[in-house]
C-alpha cells in the first residue's frame, strides 16, 4: 500500500484497527505512501529540517505555521495560539484514507510518551461527513489525542500533498518551510525530532524564557 487516488466523496470510513507492532512491521515491510489530491507546494521550498540545536526554531528553513481556531471533537475550540511554547504535533487526516489508520497507533504512542513533557498531538480530520462520522470513527480506531474538525484547505496551508501529512510546529510557532511528512511516520525519526525540539527550544525558550503551562486539552 503505497500510494492511493483521491477517494470517492461517497466512500465510507475504513474499519481496520490495528495494534502498534503489526503498523510499524507492515510500515517497514509495505513503505506505506499517502492518499488523496495533490495540494499546492507551500510558499517557500526547501528539505525540512528537525528543529534542534544545530537547527534552532528561528533558523532560515522556517516559517510561521498558519493559525487556526478548530472545533474540537468532544466539545469546544481550540486554537493552535493556545499551544505556544510547546511542541505540536499536527498529523491531517480522514476516515477515508486508508493508510491513516496505520499513523493512529504510532500517535498514540508519542502521545502517551511525551505526555507532561511539552508536546501535544493533534488530529486534524478534513472529512466532509461531519462530525458524527468521524467521532464514531475515533472511538472504533481508539484515537487517544485531541481530533480537530478542520478542512482541505487548511491542510494545504500547512503544504499537505496527501493524507496521512505530520507537520511538527516547534515552541516559537514555526514549522519546516519544506513539504510536511507524507505518508506514514516512523515512531523513532518522530522521536529524534520531538527530542530535538525540547533539547533545543525555540529562540524565546533558548534565551532563558519558560514555556507557558499547557492547557487542558
């Protein structure tokens, strides 16, 4: 499963589920690719980078990341300016791609290992079906993280080709001005970066100033 075409607007959510050690064999084994339409490139090219201390946050290769005000999943809004100086996660997705399942259990995971350490992960879905659909889709998939009601336009924004697109914002609001990850992320790289990013903060934490507490999300 490497690739796939833009879905039907009819088709109807995947059902598979799987636990994390099948993803992560069958990623290696299938180099699982990303479905849907093309997106316009963003503004500025270049390869994007990990944040760290040889590439801090404010470094040239960067660019601030779209704002948005999304309606959450389980009630309310959240907004990613809520969010500043942490790391965020931002992983596009819909009911309809098939490998995006296959990104649900590696998420998870970096949820639950970076929780109290500065990182959220949000799940953006761009379905059209509403919010009904996708909700019954997160509870059958055991979605842990935060799920936004956001659109295609938004995702391409942030530059997303495809879905699944994982695009990390570091504490400044800054993300890579290159192409966000397409396809399935691989849980250790995810790792190394999201180290990187708390290792090296942003230009504002890298100069002595703490990161606001997070709120509850």
């Amino acid at each position: 499963m490497t690739a796939c075409s833009a879905p039907d607007p009819k088709a109807g959510p995947v059902r598979e589920r799987l636990p994390l050690p099948a993803v992560l064999l069958l990623a290696t084994a299938l180099g699982l690719g990303a479905c849907g339409p093309a997106a316009e490139p963003p503004a500025e090219g270049g390869a994007a980078e990990a944040a760290g201390p040889d590439h801090p946050a404010g470094s040239p290769g960067r660019r601030p990341a779209p704002e948005f005000t999304l309606p959450r999943l389980d009630g309310g809004e959240l907004s990613l300016a809520d969010l500043r100086g942490r790391v965020v996660v931002i992983d596009f997705w819909a009911t309809w791609c098939p490998p995006c399942i296959f990104q649900i259990p590696i998420l998870n995971e970096i949820h639950e290992r970076y929780a109290g350490r500065g990182v959220e992960v949000l799940g953006i879905s761009v379905d059209t079906a509403g919010a009904d659909a996708v909700r019954g889709f997160a509870k059958e998939q055991g979605i842990a993280y935060p799920v936004l009601l956001g659109d295609e336009s938004l995702a391409r924004a942030y530059g997303a080709p495809g879905y699944p697109s994982l695009v990390v914002v570091a504490p400044d609001g800054t993300i890579p001005s290159g192409p966000p990850h397409v396809g399935v992320v691989d849980l250790e790289q995810l790792s190394a970066e999201l180290d990187a990013l708390l290792a090296g903060g942003s230009t504002a934490t890298a100069a002595g100033s703490a990161a606001p507490p997070a709120p509850e999300i």
